[in-house]
C-alpha cells in the first residue's frame, strides 16, 4: 500500500505551474467524439483520470497518441465510433457519464454505465435524462446502463434545468451540437470548463451563442470538424496552492492560470489574512470569455497571481455555490484553514450532500469540528498533530496533505491514488516548494476478515 508521509510543520515557498483543468479536459476529449478525424488538444495535465479517459475513448474505437511529458493528445475519431461506455471504467471514474451526450449527438444512441453513489454524495443524473428527453430521446435504465436512444436523431429543444448542473450543461450541450434546430438551455452552469467546451465546439462549427451567461443558445449544425484546442488551467489546482500558502503561512506563486478564474477564492484568502497579488501579464485581457479565449491561444505563462500567508489565519466564513461563487472542490481546503486558524469559522456546502467525510479524518489531526445539517462550524486550535488518515475523494486528499504540513510531526495519508487523480505530480511540487513529503510503502492495514 503507497501512502504519503508528510513531516510538519512547514511553510511552503516557490513557484508552481498549473497545466490545464482535469474537470476540462475530461469533456474535451469526449467532445470529440463529436467529429470523425483527428483532432489534437493540449495543455493536457498528466493525471490518472486522462489516462481512464483515454482507455474509455479507446474502447470506442479511437485510435489514441498521447505524450504525457509534453501534454498532448492525439485523438483520431471514426467515422462509426462504439456507443458503450463499460462498468469498470465508468465505477473508476464518474466523469466518464460525459461521453453520454456526444454519443447521443452523433451516433443516436449511448449505453453508459450508471456510476455508483461515490464518496461526495449521490448525485443523480435525472436533470441529463429529461434533457435528452426534451430533444427527442427515449432514455431508461437498463440491467445498470442509462441507455439513450434517438434513433431519427435528436431535435432541439427548450430545456430549464432546475440547477446548473456542470454535468447535464455538458451532455447537452454536445448533443445539442448536432440537434435538427435550435436547443436553448436555460439555467446552464457557468463554470470556465464550460467556457472551454464552448470555445472548443465553437472552434468545430458548432452555432453557439450566450457562452459565459446562464442561457446557452445552439443552433444545431449537420456535421463538426476536428480541431486543435489548448486546456484552460486549473483554477481547482491553482486554488489548491493558494490555500496551502494561507494555511502553511507560506509564499507561493502560481502560473499557467488567469487569475479572473478564482475570484471569490482571492476574496476569502484576503480575509483570513493572506497577501493576495496577481502577477503582471493578467491584467492584459478584461471579461472572462475573452480571457479564456486568449489563453487558448497563446497560453497563459505569463498569467498568474502570488499568495503570501499569515503567521496565523483568521477563521472565514464560506459557502459553496456555482461559479463565480466558492468552488465545492475547494471546500476541503477553507476548512483545513480554519482548524488551524484564529476564531470560529463556519462553511456551508450547497453542492454536495455527503461531503464532510473528510471532517472526521481532519479531525483526526485534533481539528475541533461540529457538523449540522450542510455547516460545519470550525473553532481554531492552536495547531495540529500529526496522524494517520484517510483520502476520500481528490480534494479531501490534497487538503489532508496540506493540514498535515501544518501539523506538528508525522502525518500519513493512504488511499493516494484519489490525489493521483486530479494531481500532476503533487509530491514532486510539494517537494520543490520545501515540503518534506515521500511516497512510501507500507503494509496492507490488518485483516479483520482473517479473524474470521
Ligand atoms: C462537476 C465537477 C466536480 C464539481 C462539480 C460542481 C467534473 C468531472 N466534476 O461535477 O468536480 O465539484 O461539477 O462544481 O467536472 N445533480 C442532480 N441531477 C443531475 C445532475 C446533478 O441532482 O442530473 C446534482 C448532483 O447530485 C449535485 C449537484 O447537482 O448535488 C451538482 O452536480 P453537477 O454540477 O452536475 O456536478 P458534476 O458535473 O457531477
């Protein structure tokens, strides 16, 4: 078994490169499923979930070339792709549901696995079937696959969706693509991955208007091209290190990201205290779209911003909502900043039902948390200490790493793989901003079942 050990406390200095969104790419890839030929993306992070991504795309008869040191992906799309997506990849990686409306688009008919509940709550997919639905489809669940069928194709539709689900926006966004007339999804998240497929669809032939806003207007169109398309960055990643500046009363610069890309995070990090300050060449491109089509051209090394933390942070008060608003995936990290910070601080998550499971593991390190309903209300010791904890999903993984720099002594954090997920190289950056962080292995835990 690899775990992580971590030796705090320790402040982390130095600069970091964040490469292009794991909750983009993912999307991308599926997007072009959507065009036969070869379409090339890149600014691609080197994690586990592109690689899941590129066996599902496989299975579907694409003929891949992917380069991780140079982050490129060379996808060549068939003219008669498959329409399964399997189990064992789908239960590996829930994001896998995004193949669902390309291939309903374009090959009128999809049989994806149904994820399995996963550690942040149920989320359900009911708001991607009546989508579908409203566009021509027929869509049920069958023997565990959600299966979609449109068998004359599917036709554009006035779609509401009663939240702006990341998830459904995508899948109906590209099936709309190809839709006979005019879809409008009203409600639509906002989210910057969503700017990029946008672009990227744009870029294809796709007729897409009201990119950025909450209505999303696609004039389907017969056939889409493939297409050259480079990652927007990671604003969950660049966020990550921004938090571990704050919370380890460190001094880091985070590149490769616009810093229009996590506006309420710089907001909270400056009242707990932190030195906010985006670098020179951000400033360059006003509005988000156009910041994000800008870095699709011509990158965005130049573009960033640097945290300088506190001796001790301010405790904050948070509450996750769609973009603009505190992103759900950076919750993890505001609550390992108020453990450790001065006062009570409160967090409120409006996305996700179940996710707290890593409370109790911070817990663990003598975080003083209690739990009611959707708020946990964090009062600050003074430090924590060193322990044995587990990684639930991707974010409460890094998070734990972080807190556990900012404990006293050994903190050792198993199930790993989850950071591996959405993280290019998390330990080897660590490292270079002075952790004292090693991947080490260790036995398997005890087997109950052997007493048996
Ligand atoms: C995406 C991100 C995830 C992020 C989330 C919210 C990827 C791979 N994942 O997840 O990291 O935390 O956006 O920003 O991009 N819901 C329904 N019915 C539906 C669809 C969603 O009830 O048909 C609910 C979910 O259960 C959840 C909420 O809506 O409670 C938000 O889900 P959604 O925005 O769809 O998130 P994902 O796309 O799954």
């Amino acid at each position: 078994m690899e775990i992580l050990s971590v030796n705090g406390p320790h402040r982390l200095t130095g600069d970091v490169t964040v490469r292009g969104a794991k909750n983009s790419i993912l999307k991308l890839m599926a997007a072009t499923l959507l065009a036969p030929g070869r379409s090339v993306i890149s600014n691609v992070p080197r994690i586990l979930d592109v690689s899941i991504m590129t066996e599902l795309l496989r299975r579907l008869g694409c003929e891949i070339d992917y380069d991780p040191e140079a982050g490129v992906i060379d996808i060549d799309v068939p003219e008669e792709p498959g329409i399964q997506a399997d189990y064992e990849l789908v239960r590996a990686m829930r994001a896998s549901i995004c193949v669902l409306g390309p291939l309903t688009g374009r090959m009128r008919a999809a049989h994806v696995a149904m994820p399995g509940g996963d550690a942040i709550g149920s989320r359900g997919l009911d708001m991607h079937q009546a989508g579908l639905e409203a566009m021509g489809a027929s869509a049920h669940l069958d023997h565990g696959y959600f299966i979609a069928e449109a068998p004359d194709g599917l036709t554009g539709a006035e779609i509401h969706l009663p939240f702006p689900s990341v998830g459904a926006t995508e899948n109906l966004l590209m099936a709309a693509t190809l839709a006979d007339g005019t879809t409008i999804i009203d409600n639509a998240a906002k989210e910057p991955e969503i700017i990029d497929i946008c672009l990227m669809l744009q870029a294809m032939g796709a007729q897409i208007s009201g990119i950025g806003t909450k209505t999303l207007t696609i004039e389907g169109v017969d056939r889409l091209h493939p297409v050259k398309h480079r990652v927007v960055g990671d604003r969950i990643v660049a966020g990550s290190w921004a938090f571990a500046a704050a919370i380890t009363g460190g001094d880091i610069t985070v590149r490769g990201i616009d810093p229009q890309l996590l506006p309420h995070v710089f907001e909270h990090l400056r009242a707990a205290g932190a030195e906010v300050s985006v670098l020179s060449g951000s400033a360059d491109t006003e509005g988000l779209v156009a910041g994000i089509a800008a870095a699709n051209e011509h990158g965005a090394q130049d573009m960033g911003f640097r945290v300088i933390g506190p001796q001790r942070p301010h405790s904050i008060r948070v509450a996750t909502l769609p973009f603009p608003g505190f992103p759900t995936d950076l919750q993890p990290f505001a609550v390992a900043l108020n453990a450790i910070a001065d006062g009570v601080g409160l967090l409120t998550e409006n996305l996700f039902e179940a996710r707290w499971r890593f409370v109790h593991e911070l817990a663990r390190l003598g975080a003083e948390i209690t739990i009611d309903g959707n708020h946990a209300l964090v009062t600050g010791v003074d430090s924590l200490s060193g322990a044995e904890v587990e990684a639930s999903d991707i974010r409460a993984g890094a998070a734990l790493v972080i807190a556990g720099l900012a404990a006293e002594g050994r903190t050792e954090v198993s199930e790993v793989d989850h950071i591996d997920r959405g993280y290019e190289g998390f330990v080897e950056q660590l490292q270079s901003l002075g952790a004292d962080v090693q991947r080490v292995d260790k036995p398997e835990p005890f087997d109950i079942d052997s007493l048996a």
